[in-house]
C-alpha cells in the first residue's frame, strides 16, 4: 500500500528557518505546555539516561529534556530524527553546548523502517513535538506500536501535538497563530491584514486526542491520558508497563 510522502515545503530551508525562529511567538501557549512537559518528565520519577526525540525540529524537545532538573550525576544521551535536513542542521547548532551526548539521523516517521538501527539499548523517554500529526491515522497506530516496543518497562511517550477537534472551539487554533503573526508583524511596521497571512498546511493530518489515547492503550501502554489540551494543541502520551 502507498503512503503519504511528506511535502517538499520543511525541506526548503528559508520556510524551516521562518518558522522554528518564531514558533515562541506563533504557537499559542507554547510556554505553558512546555512547562507541563517538564513537570511530567521530573514527576514521573523514572531517570532519563537515554531519550529519543521524534520529529526533532529544531531541537526544542531535546533541549527542554537536557536541562530537566535533577541529579548532578546524570547527563542524559539522545537521539534526535526528523526527516528534513534544515531542520536538523538547526538542531545540530543548537545543542552544541551539550557536547556529544546526542546523535541526528534523518528519518521519514512515514516509513515503517525509520527506527531501523536503533536496537542498541532502549530509551527511558520518547518526545515528540508538533511532528507526528503529519502522519496518517493508520500509520499513527503502527507509530505508537514502534515506539512502545523502543521504551525500556516503565519508560515515558509524550506528545505535543495539534489535534483534530469538533464543535465551536473548532479552528481556534490556528485564529490564534494568525492573531501572534500579525501582532508581531504589525510590531515591526508591517501592514499585512489576516486574509494575507496563510498558515494553510497541507500536510496536516491530525487525529482526535481521544482516537489517539486509544491507539496508545492497543499498542500496549498504560497510563494514558491528556496531560494538556487547548482547542487543537494537546499534550498527551502514555507509559510503557514495567512487566509484560
């Protein structure tokens, strides 16, 4: 069966650039949900030794896990994939300050064989940020499996995510984004109207948070549940049991 093959747009690296420099400023609530993720990781009480980052971006996710508080000793290691290059020449620069405890690999979370070479030790944490929405429902559900069986028992998923949603709330999302956009344009002299600001992303495929809390119970976690949710933006993962 064919699958989606992700657009050209995130390989071009003036688009990837534009958007990772203001994702602060775009993304509604960005700072709270990234706070959540922070508290969640250190209450969870599991030592991150090891971490994956799925659709790294920029490296965001993996950054806010290296400065998670916690034991002088520990300095965690990760691997970060994302199957645009620009993107990962980003990530690459930002976590220099972190020295050689990470690793980039391009890999496309479409193709059922993008974990191929990562069987060497399990991870504590898999993260993932505004990334696996871009995938069809059926290939989400093989996804989750995936990343079940990298977890070591009692290892965490967390997803921040845009969702799909229904009902008057519907769409506030993105309102939202064109709202900062413009405010920060404007800001800067700009004198673009709303019409002429297009967030249109066609390579969205987004699922509801509750379809996918139920994709993550039949891969086999526990502990499901919505950690954060505001119209389309959602926080969410699961725990992989500690015995089988």
């Amino acid at each position: 069966m064919s699958r989606p093959v992700p657009e050209a747009a995130w390989q071009q690296p003036h688009l990837a650039v534009d958007f990772l420099d203001r994702r602060h400023i775009l993304l509604p609530l960005l700072d709270v949900q990234e706070d959540l993720i922070r508290r969640l990781l250190t209450r969870h009480g599991r030592p991150i030794e090891r971490f994956l980052d799925l659709g790294c971006g920029d490296g965001a996710m993996a950054d806010l896990v290296f400065d998670l508080p916690g034991r002088a000793d520990l300095r965690p290691e990760a691997v970060l994939v994302d199957f645009s290059e620009p993107m990962l020449e980003r990530a690459r620069a930002r976590l220099t300050e972190h020295g050689g405890r990470w690793e980039t690999r391009r890999g496309d979370l479409n193709d059922p064989g993008w974990h191929q070479g990562l069987s060497d030790g399990r991870f504590d944490a898999v993260v993932s940020g505004l990334a696996i929405h871009h995938i069809a429902a059926e290939r989400k559900r093989e996804l989750f499996a995936e990343v079940l069986a990298l977890l070591a028992p009692g290892g965490i998923f967390v997803n921040m995510d845009y969702v799909e949603i229904t009902g008057p709330l519907r769409g506030v999302f993105d309102e939202q984004m064109r709202a900062n956009a413009l405010h920060a344009e404007h800001e800067r002299g700009g004198t673009r109207s709303a019409e002429e600001v297009d967030f249109e992303d066609n390579e969205d495929r987004p699922d509801t948070a509750q379809d996918q809390l139920q994709w993550l119970r039949e891969a086999g976690f526990e502990q499901c549940e919505v950690h954060f949710k505001w119209a389309e933006a959602a926080v969410f993962g699961g725990v992989k049991p500690v015995a089988a």
